[in-house]
C-alpha cells in the first residue's frame, strides 16, 4: 500500500511538473535592418499565442505562455535607427517585449512554417515607415543622365533571414554574393557611360519579384544576378551561368537548383512565390521574349568566357532555368553561380577578398565584351 501511495504521489509530480512546463519555447531572436523595414523574427514551438499593442513612442510584443532559452536571451536587446531601446518584462503568463521607437511606425505580424533552412515555426514583426504606403524599397529614381548610361542591375542573392548555401566551414551564401556585387558595381561606377544599382546594399531580405521591380523602376538594361552554388558532394566545383527557360530547367541539375532558389520568398515574407508567377508570365508572353533570350545567352557567353580564364568552369554553356529574378521583361538577364561553396576549396577562395576581386572583374570584362 505504501509503495502504491508513493508511486502515485510521484506520477502527480510529475504529471504536475509537465503541465507547469507546458509553454511555448523561444529558441531564437534575430533582427534585420534594410531601407523599408525592420524586422523581429523569433523561432517558436507552433502555436505561438502573442498579441502586439501599439502606443506612441513604443510597441509592446506580449507572447503568452512562453519560455526564453538562457542561451538566445542576450540576443534581445538590439536597436537601429528606428528601434532606440529594447526592453522584457516576465509575468505570470509569459512575456511582454516593448520596443521604445524613435518614430511612428506601421507594425504588421505573421507566422510562418518550417522550411528546408529553418527547422522550427516563426514569428515575424515587420517594422514599416509611415511614409511608405507599399510596401516596397526606396528605389532610385532615374534621372536624364542615367537614361543615357547603361543602367546594370546588380542582384546579390539572397539576405537577411535568408541565407543562402552554407558552406563547410560554415561560409554563408549571402555574404559572399553582397561582397562581390559591391566589387562588381564599384568597377561599372568608373566606367564611363554605365552605372550600376544594387537590389540591396546590406544584409537583409528582398523578395524575388521585388528585385525584378527594382530592374524595371530603375530602365536597367542588364540584370545580373550572383549567387554561389552547394551540392551535397564536396567535389562538386567551378562556375555556371544560367538565363531563363520558360519552361523550367534544362536538366536535373538546374531543376534542383531553381526550386531552392525560388522558394527563397518564405524566408520572412507571407508568400510563396514561383515560376509560375501568372502576372509576370502574361506579361513576359506581351514583351519581346524571344530577343530578350537570345541577348541573355549572349551575355552569359560573354561571362562564361571571362570565368574560365581565372577558373574552372561546372558548365562550359550557358545553361536554363526558371529563376523567378530572371523574369525581367525586355531586359537581358543571367544568374552567375561563381563557385560551388560546399566545396572546401572554393569555399575558402570565395572567402578571399582578392578571388572576389577576381569574380567581379570577369563578371565586369564579360559585360565589356557583351557591348562592344
């Protein structure tokens, strides 16, 4: 009978234990600062139960029912030009996170679910000026003098809350894409008659049908966009450039490479974008596709020769694929894959500021080519 007494009081206990440590786990706090917004993501057990209140000067972000992992507490207190302070009050039912700001601001939240680079459920806070009614980038108007420039997009992949291919040594794909675009760009900015504009100048997300307004606001007549390839093999290595197919990729390989690149758009946006974009199709069906695709592939070829001559080369041709950021009507546009960053040896040159300087100028010399 005692042992009966003893074993139930301890499953009580224990029972009691649990429930009491029924709560929602905060695993993760990660802030991103781009032209448009700030945004809060916050990794969470699902069904996260949080409410957002609004006052002048400050929000306050209450999560019910949570628990913050000692580890990920530290990560909380950030401030940029619009976030002055960050402050955490516990209270019986979790937490209450109030963000004194240094302006009025619109807030818009949402959740979003796991995916192949993040394993647990998000919330996301999006911190908007005001005075931008869309929800768009501040994107620089065309002046006379550019439209007489060769305007060239420079499209760094991904960013922010998105980071790309990850390499062995831990090597992120965003990084490496914003250093060399910003190489590539200084060398277009010092040639006369062309210029150069960045779809984002710091570490932070632009959606894919973002970047293809940026191109058009802006009467760019080159879209260039740079990434670094993974694979699981590490022996996996060389250069590649892709222009669009209208109809998905050429090949296994280029199948496998456009569907990681256009689900991109659920790293912190509440949308899924694809190849199959019924908008921007319509339109591409109206506009003079097949030039703009034939001066893609003369383009790319420009590229390709000028990347062979200070590497090897994955793909000696320009190859196709239905990239959402190559949607760009009317404008020649191509994907460079500089390098295969699962690879140790690539990964390691494409951490080296002088191999960037490399990419960047064969990137440069194939668009030199591509106009003469």
């Amino acid at each position: 009978m005692r042992k009966f007494i003893t074993l139930a009081v301890g499953l009580l206990l224990l029972g009691s234990s649990c429930y009491a440590d029924n709560k929602t786990s905060l695993y993760d706090f990660r802030f991103w600062s781009s032209p448009e917004r700030t945004r809060i993501v916050i990794d969470t057990d699902p069904g996260v139960s949080f409410s957002i209140k609004q006052n002048k000067g400050h929000f306050i972000l209450s999560i019910r029912q949570s628990k913050i992992l000692q580890d990920t507490y530290k990560k909380l207190f950030y401030s940029d030009h619009r976030i002055l302070k960050t402050r955490i009050k516990r209270n019986k039912s979790g937490y209450q996170l109030t963000f004194k700001m240094n302006n009025s601001y619109r807030i818009k939240s949402y959740t979003l679910l796991p995916n192949i680079k993040y394993k647990h459920h998000r919330l996301v806070v999006d911190i908007y000026d005001k005075a931008s009614k869309a929800i768009i980038s501040k994107i620089e108007q065309p002046t006379k003098k550019n439209l007489q420039s060769k305007i060239i997009l420079i499209d760094a992949g991904h960013g922010g809350e998105d980071p790309g291919a990850i390499g062995r040594k831990r090597t992120q794909e965003k990084r490496i894409t914003l250093s060399i675009a910003k190489k590539l760009a200084k060398k277009i900015n010092r040639t006369r008659g062309m210029k150069a504009i960045l779809t984002r100048n710091g570490d932070y997300y632009v959606g894919l049908t973002k970047r293809i307004r940026i191109a058009q606001t802006n009467k760019a007549t080159l879209f260039i966009s740079i990434h670094a390839d993974s694979v699981l093999s590490s022996k996996a290595r060389g250069a590649s450039v892709y222009t669009l197919s209208k109809h998905g990729g050429s090949t296994k390989f280029a199948r496998r490479l456009e569907q990681t690149q256009n689900t991109a758009d659920q790293f912190g946006v509440n949308q899924h974008t694809t190849s199959s974009n019924k908008q921007l199709d319509k339109i591409l069906w109206k506009l003079s596709r097949k030039d703009r695709d034939i001066q893609s592939q003369k383009l790319g070829k420009n590229i390709l020769s000028q990347l062979k001559k200070i590497g090897h080369l994955h793909k000696k041709k320009p190859q196709k694929a239905g990239f959402v950021v190559l949607k760009t009507p009317a404008i020649p546009s191509v994907l460079v894959e500089t390098a295969f960053i699962s690879n140790p040896q690539e990964e390691r040159r494409l951490n080296s500021s002088k191999e960037q300087d490399k990419i960047a100028n064969a990137i440069y010399q194939g668009i030199l080519s591509y106009y003469r």
